[in-house]
C-alpha cells in the first residue's frame, strides 16, 4: 500500500476544492458565470488535459512499458493504445447510458419539472466526476510508485486543470438549485457534495494500484483516454457554441503551452 504524503492529499483535494470554489458562487452572485469567462476557462481546462494526456500519462506509460521489457521493442504502444482505447470507450459508454446535460441545456422533454431536470443534472456531474478522480488518482499512483516516469509538477497541473474544469460544473449545479428557491448554504451544499467522488475515487485507485503495479501503464493511458473524451465531448463544444470559438480557442492554447512547460521544465 503506497505511504500518502502531505503532496498528494493536496493533489487529490484540489479538483474538488474546484467543485466547491464554483459552488461558492451562489453565495455572490446572481446569475451564471460570465460567458467569455466560462468560455476561455473551459479552453483553458481542455488545453491542459490535452497536454497532460499526451506527456503526463501516455508518454510515462509508454516509458514504463520499455522499461519493464514485457514487449518487443516497437510495441511498446500496446497497453497505451489499449488503455487509452478502454478509457474513451468507458466515458462513452457512462455518457449513453445516463443524463447527458449542459450548462446551456434546454429541456428536451418539455413537461418534465425543472427541479427533475436539476436532479439529472446532479446525478451526470457526479458520476461523470468519478473518472476525472480515477485520472488524478492514477497519476498520484504513478508519482508514489518511485519510478521517476510522473513528475510532481505533472500531477498537479493535471489536479488543477481538472479544478478549472470543475468550477463551471459547480456553479451550474448550485444556480439553478437556487432559482428554485433554495437556500444559498444548501444549493452551495449540493452543488459541492457532486465534487466529493472526485478524492474519494482517486483514493480508491492509488490504493489498488498499489496491489496491481504491473497494470499502471494501462491505467495511465485509460486516464488520458478518458481525459480527451471529456475535452471533446464535453469542454470544446461547451466553449465554441453559437460559433464562438476565439475565446476557446485561446484559452486552449495558453492551457495546453503551460502544462507543456511545466511538464518537460520541471520533469
């Protein structure tokens, strides 16, 4: 079982503290997030989880696979292509399976009670949080692990990239729960609590990967996979509705030139 370190309680707080932080919000303010705003944070969040995909968690995985001699030289990509391939078939299959909504959703089924709407709302947060833990979760395991192929800085770029992510997602949880007339504690409550499976998940992977250490480049690419999944379906078409894609799009490249840096500067 890997020894937790004050670093990495941190690291699993911090996309929650995103949840929370965004939540927050109902307590001043009246309405939504500013849309510019949420759009370059959304390109922001999609430009690190892009970049921490790509050097954070396939690259190590790539590395550990070399290093361990299990496959002949050149196809050392076998478990990140099959990781990654299993993580963008899991999201997929999580998102045709419950509630895919929206901050700018609009009610397909008309009757349906705004609260009842909010509920689903709640529930696909939650659940669409609980691989975001895994992600953070893995990446933490593979800094625990000593091998040297996931770096401090990575892992947290990952965590607060995934905090950004998080804000919105609270604060759309927390809004509408207030305009139903709610309290502002317990539509800050709820909104928070759809955060809380993020540590509880990562937990729950740093110490099974501890048990099954061999699987870690599997579980690294299963993160980056489920990482892009949630990028493209959910932040980029979030960020570029109505054909506004300027505000995204830099916001996107700032995210992804920052966890590069940090990634290869301080690795």
């Amino acid at each position: 079982m890997p020894v937790m370190t004050s670093y990495t309680i941190l690291g699993l707080l911090i996309p929650f503290a995103g949840t929370a932080l965004g939540s927050s919000s109902v307590f001043f303010m009246t309405r939504g997030l500013n849309d510019t705003v949420q759009r370059f944070l959304l390109g922001f969040a999609g430009g690190v989880m892009t970049a921490a995909s790509v050097w954070s968690l396939l690259i190590p995985a790539i590395s550990m696979t070399e290093a361990s001699a299990l496959f002949a030289p050149r196809l050392e990509f076998i478990p990140a292509l099959a990781g990654f391939s299993f993580g963008i078939l899991f999201l997929f299959i999580l998102d045709c399976i419950t509630p895919h909504l929206h901050a700018g959703d609009h009610n397909p089924e008309g009757p349906r009670s705004q609260l009842s709407r909010t509920a689903m709302l709640v529930f696909a947060v939650t659940l669409h949080n609980i691989p975001e833990g895994m992600a953070v979760g893995v990446l933490f395991a593979g800094l625990l692990s000593g091998t040297g192929t996931v770096t401090l800085a990575a892992a947290f770029a990952l965590s607060v990239g995934i905090a950004i992510q998080n804000f919105p997602e609270g604060a759309i949880i927390s809004m509408p729960l207030r305009t139903e007339g709610n309290g502002r504690f317990r539509s800050f409550l709820y909104g928070m609590l759809s955060g809380a499976v993020e540590p509880v998940a990562a937990l729950i992977t740093i110490l099974l990967t501890g048990a099954i250490e061999i699987a870690l480049p599997y579980l690294l690419s299963f993160a980056a996979g489920a990482m892009m999944y949630v990028v493209i379906e959910e932040l980029i078409p979030e960020a570029t509705r109505d054909e506004k894609t300027n505000t995204c799009t830099i916001g996107f490249a700032i995210g992804f030139a920052l966890m590069m840096v940090l990634d290869v500067a301080l690795g």
